[in-house]
C-alpha cells in the first residue's frame, strides 16, 4: 500500500497549507509517482545533488505532460507544466525541498489519524536511500579520478616544480585525502544499511516460523551487494592509485578500513536461505541450505571445490561463536549428524552459490548441563554451517559462518508439544543481534495476543483470527484472575512460566499445552467452522451460562472445552415448563470423534439443538456443512457414543451426546465482575457469526 491511496481518501482540506507553491490537482496526477523518488534523502547544494535535482524535475515534467494527454483539462495542465518548468528550472532544488514538504505534511497527517505508515511504504523508503547513497558513492569515485587525474596533469605541466601552485578546480593539496576519506565514509554507511537489512531479512524469517509472511526472496539482497562491492573496489583502486597524495600515515589505515569493509560485508552475506526444523527428532532426515550472496561475484575458482560443513552446537558454544572467542573448527560437536558435508556450488543461470542439505540425520544429541529447573524441551541448540573460501580479485581468504535459528532436539514424540512452545517463544521475541540464545522472560501480554493469533492463523490456515473476546477469555485463563477488566488486562505481562511451565489450577496441563490442543483439533477437524465463524470457541463456562440462560430453549454455541486437551463441546439451553431454564454443555469431542462423524452431522442429530447462538437456524448456519449420508438410530438422531463405550440405557437425556452431560448452570450464574462490566462482549457480531440485529 503507498502513502497516496490514505491520502487520496482523506478530506483535501486537511491538506490545503502544503499546496501553496505547488498545486494540489499536479499531485493527484502523479500520485504514487511523487512518494517514489528520492526527495526527503537529497540533503546538500553540491554538484551531485544538483544534478540528481535536475533529473527529477525532467521526469516529473515528463510524467505531467503524458497524464495530460489523457486528461479532460489538458490545456490548464499543461500551462501548469510550463509555470513548473519556468520556477525550477534553474534550481530544482527549491522543487525537491517544496516537495520533500508536501510528502512530511502527507505522512504527519497519516500518522495523526492512523498512528503508523504502511510497512510497504517503509520499505520503498529504504529503498530509495540506500539507491540513492550507491548512486553518490558513483559519483565519488568520478570525482576522485577527476581530481587526481588533473592533479596529475598539473604535475606534468609544471615540470615536477614542487612549489607550483595548483591549477583552478584542482582543489587544494588536501583535496584528494579528504575525498577518499569521505568516500570511505559514505561506503561504510552504505554497508551498515546492507547489514541492517540482512538482519530484518533474518528476523523476519525467524518470525515465519510462528506464521508470519515472509518474502523470502533474497535476490534484491544480493543485488545490494553485489553493487557495493563493485563501488568498494572501484574506490579501492582509486585509493591505491592516489597512494603518493594519501602518505604513508593515511594510506595503511585506509586500507585497513577496506579490509575491514569488506571483510564483514562478505561475512555477512552468509546466510542459512532454508532453515532445518526448530523441533528436530533424532533419527529423523531433515534439509537444509545456506547461499553465500557474494559467492558468484567473489569466488576464487579452485582445484577442489568449496564444501560447507553442518555441526551441532550448544547455547554455550553458539554465544561462544557469536562472541569471537573462537572460530573455524569445533573443539566437540553437541551431535552427530550424518551426511554434514555439502559442495558449496554456483549456478551460473540463477547466479546463486548454495549449499543444498538434502538427506541430513541427527543420529543422537548430547545433552549439556542445564540451567535450574530448565527441561531438555527448554534447551536450545543450533546447527552451524561453515565454510572457508578464497574471494578474487582481492585474494582474500575468509572463513564463512552461520548458525540456523534455535533448535529443540528430542527423542520422544511426546516431547514435541513442549518444544514447540520453546521455539514458539524465542522466534517470538527474541532481540536482533541478541546474544545467543537470550530471550525475554517476562513479555507485555498484548505482544503474546499477537503471537497466539499469528500462530492460530498460520497453523489452521485461516484468515479469520482471534477476536478481543477471545483475548479476554485467554487472559483470564493464563493469569488465573476472573476479576480484571480487559484493559487491566492490557497493561499486564506474561512469563515464560505461566506460559509453559506452570500447571492450570485444577488441571494437568499447561495454558500451552492446552492452546496447541486447540490448535491441533481446529487444523483437522473445525478449520471450516471457525472459518465460518460458527465457533466461538474461546469462552468460559460461566460466560457461556450468562449468555444461553436468557434465551430460547433450543440455543445453543459452541466453545472448546477447558477440561480436556483438544474437544470442543456443545452448550445450549433448557427450558422447563415453568419457564426456568439450565444451560448444558455436552461431553467434549475430540479430534478421534470428529473423525467418525464430523461436527455438523453430530449438530444435525440432536434435535435438541434448534438455533445457533443468539438466533440461526442451525440448519442455516451448518447446512453446507452436513454429509448427504445420514445415518439414523430408529428413526431418530444417531447415538452419537465414543468406540469402546457402553450403550446408554433408557432414553438419552437432552445433550447426552456421549452419554450423561457434563453437570448444567443454575439459571441465575454467578458472574465474575469482569464479565459483568464488559456487556459489549456477548454482542459481538463478529465473534459469533452473525450480522447484528436491526435495531
């Protein structure tokens, strides 16, 4: 999304003050156009930014005069055109600074009403500084030759006299050191927006194994550079050729800074492009690939080819690493892994250089020394992948080194629920350029809010996620506290331990492990039902009396169940002759029941179920969810009985779906005061499924 489709839709008058110089009807005409040109980075008067100035003005003409053509108003358009041209053209910065501030006054009134600017817009933001830093730092390298070339010339007119002054536009004696110095300056900058970029590119996978998209494309990275290091041996080459005017006092530490340079930008450009499972079972294949960015610019041919190797590393050896305290060979690997080395090929029709893992094995792990009570499903490890190879035409040899993210190993199949939540944390939030593996203890609950929804999404493959009504109910679950409002809720945090470690009172499971089993039994079996929004799924027991107890017998919802891990059970109302009623919830359903007869049939059949909460037909809200083949049990509902169970006896009791219900609400519940202050929540459209009454 660009700046321009917000600005487009809000009022022009909110705008009025920035169009003074420049007029409002050329802005809509170029649009996005306008905010994809560099003109908040163009800082200075010099002859680069001048020229640039001049560029942009030229196309911006051009871009005016073809959307005039198609215009109803061409000929005012065009005069407009002419009245630009005639202003700015003898100095087109006054243009880039009218527009750099019609383009802040745009964005201030965005983030007024909206509180942030879209990530796309950042993003092309980023893009142009970074283009339009390459593009000085060409220029530098023109300016340097320029410089030394005249100065050369000078010294060749003047017979070698050392006492000769220096020509005009020669600049003076130390001219050329203060351009090199500056140019080197400005290449350094530049490859700390390469790295920082190379650093989300990474964060951002790490936040994909949560489910978060992820443009995983690594060309325009490669792209980026592969140009700078064409400018850094350009300037390189300069600085060697200038060695006389530099000395020898500022030549050896220029060049040390080159190295320096090159060396990390290199280093850097390392990267794991395929990452190896975050829960990985011994025994178990497993793939990988790393790409080397620079690999098809800088790889020295050789004899034998380059081989990436794959290792197992602890926390303690990953920090080690991250830490420099040592590189190259590990003194003892955390694991054997098998098949761990890997040609480091080109291919010169896609212009990668890769390493492809294909059959990988970790055929055992060898625990550290843990910390305090931390489980084996707590401790995380690594896979490096290292390499070291000759770059041309610098002969510079250097040895390449990438840890993956963070690796649960396990042995068992019953570990993995808890391991999934240990990566789940870490990809969640960790830290850019943290040490490894530190991670957060405690983190502001409304982040974690975005992380269940992130991963419900993701793992059920829906685009309908969790609503606030289900934050509220998670919190209150999570916190054990039925008294907090949702805004007291807003302002707590979560630990790590009420997140995995400490058991739900009454319960024998975590708040995780119960949130996965929802998880699991939603992606196989209710992924249509939530889709559909026919699930509220995510309510309290209590909550659910409060709502059905005042509505028509037959009313009834759907929620998960809190008792058991994975079910999903069926609540609906009773109301007696006397016009009392009683809320029950049937026997929960697991992800094995729903196997056997999907939900929609099990609702078809019990006739005791008539309106889907607060008024559907449930033949209307589960119609396209019913199987053709109906089965029936004497000419009623089938009996709807777990394999292995004991038939009922005598007629089965409303609800009875698996036999006895669970026990029922009074008709007046005690509501907790949270639930009572909060009377927006059972009326939420869109929690529920169904559009709001009229009025």
């Amino acid at each position: 999304m660009s700046l321009w489709s917000i600005v487009s839709q809000m009022p022009p008058e909110e705008f009025g003050s920035l169009f003074t110089e420049f007029p409002r009807s050329l802005r809509c005409l170029l649009a996005d156009w306008l905010e994809n040109q560099p003109w908040e980075f163009l800082h200075g008067s010099d002859a680069f930014c001048t020229s640039v100035a001049g560029g942009m003005l030229s196309a911006m003409l051009e871009k005016l005069r073809s959307a005039a053509s198609s215009d109803g108003q061409q000929c005012q358009i065009l005069q407009q055109v002419s009245s630009l041209e005639g202003t700015y053209r003898r100095d087109p910065l006054r243009l880039v600074a009218v527009l750099k501030g019609i383009l802040e006054g745009e964005k201030a009134a965005v983030l007024k009403r909206d509180r942030h600017l879209p990530l796309s817009f950042h993003r092309r933001q980023e893009e142009l500084k970074f283009s339009l830093g390459l593009q000085r730092l060409q220029h530098r390298v023109r300016e340097i030759q320029a410089l030394r070339e005249r100065s050369s010339q000078l010294q060749d007119g003047a017979g070698g006299d050392q006492h000769a002054a220096p020509a005009p536009g020669t600049g003076a004696p130390g001219a050329l050191p203060a351009l090199v110095l500056e140019a080197v300056k400005e290449l350094e900058a530049a490859k700390q927006q390469v790295l920082k970029r190379i650093q989300i590119w990474k964060r951002q996978q790490q936040l994909a194994g949560n489910g978060a998209v992820f443009e995983e494309n690594l060309a325009p990275l490669q792209k980026r550079c592969e140009s700078l290091v064409e400018v850094y041996f350009q300037l390189h080459q300069q600085a060697l050729a200038a060695s006389a005017e530099l000395g020898s006092e500022l030549l050896p530490r220029l060049l040390e800074r080159f190295t320096e340079l090159l060396s990390s930008l290199v280093k850097s450009s390392f990267l794991v492009e395929k990452q190896p499972p975050q829960v990985l079972k011994t025994q178990t294949k497993f793939q990988a690939s790393v790409r080397f960015l620079l690999g098809p610019q800088l790889l020295k041919t050789s004899a034998k080819p380059y081989v990436v190797r794959a290792d197992m590393v602890t926390e303690k050896q990953a920090r080690e690493l991250a830490l420099s305290a040592y590189s190259g060979t590990l003194s003892e690997s955390t694991g054997e892994i098998v098949h761990n080395v890997v040609a480091l090929e080109t291919n010169p029709t896609s212009a990668t250089c890769c390493a492809n893992f294909k059959n990988v094995l970790l055929k055992k792990i060898k625990r550290c020394e843990r910390k305090g009570s931390e489980s084996v499903t707590e401790e995380k490890c690594a896979v490096l992948f290292s390499t070291t190879v000759a770059l041309t035409p610098s002969n510079l040899t250097v040895h390449l080194q990438v840890l993956s993210l963070p690796i649960v190993v396990i042995v068992h199949g019953n570990q993995d629920n808890n391991a999934k939540a240990t990566v789940l944390w870490d990809n969640a939030f960790s830290e850019i350029d943290r040490v490894p593996f530190v991670v957060a203890e405690r983190v502001p609950w409304e982040k974690m809010c975005d992380t269940l929804n992130l991963k419900f999404m993701a793992e059920v493959q829906t685009t309908k996620g969790l609503l606030k009504e289900h934050y509220f109910f998670l919190a209150q679950k999570i916190f054990n506290d039925h008294s907090a409002s949702l805004e007291d809720f807003q302002s707590r945090s979560v630990s790590w331990a009420q997140f995995n470690k400490e058991i739900l009172p009454g319960r024998g499971f975590t708040f995780w492990q119960w949130f996965d089993g929802v998880l699991d039994l939603t992606k196989r079996c209710l992924k249509s039902y939530w889709s559909d929004r026919l699930i509220i799924g995510f309510i309290s027991k209590q909550y659910v009396c409060k709502l059905l107890s005042t509505e028509p017998d037959g009313t009834f919802l759907l929620r998960f169940s809190d008792s058991e891990i994975g079910g999903v059970t069926i609540a609906h109302v009773i109301r007696g002759k006397d016009g009392s009623s009683q809320v029950e919830n049937i026997q929960p359903f697991s992800a094995k029941d729903l196997s056997i007869r999907s939900l929609g049939d099990r609702i078809r059949d019990l006739g005791q179920l008539r309106n889907l909460y607060p008024n559907t037909p449930k033949d209307q809200a589960f119609g396209s969810h019913y199987n053709s083949d109906r089965a029936v049990l004497g000419g009623g509902a089938v009996g709807m009985t777990r394999p292995g169970a004991p038939p009922p006896r005598g007629p089965r009791r409303p609800g009875g779906a698996h036999g006895a219900p669970t026990p029922p609400c009074s008709t007046s519940p005690m509501l907790s005061p949270a639930l009572a202050m909060d009377p927006a929540l059972p009326r939420c459209p869109e929690a529920f499924g169904n559009p709001p009454l009229p009025m």
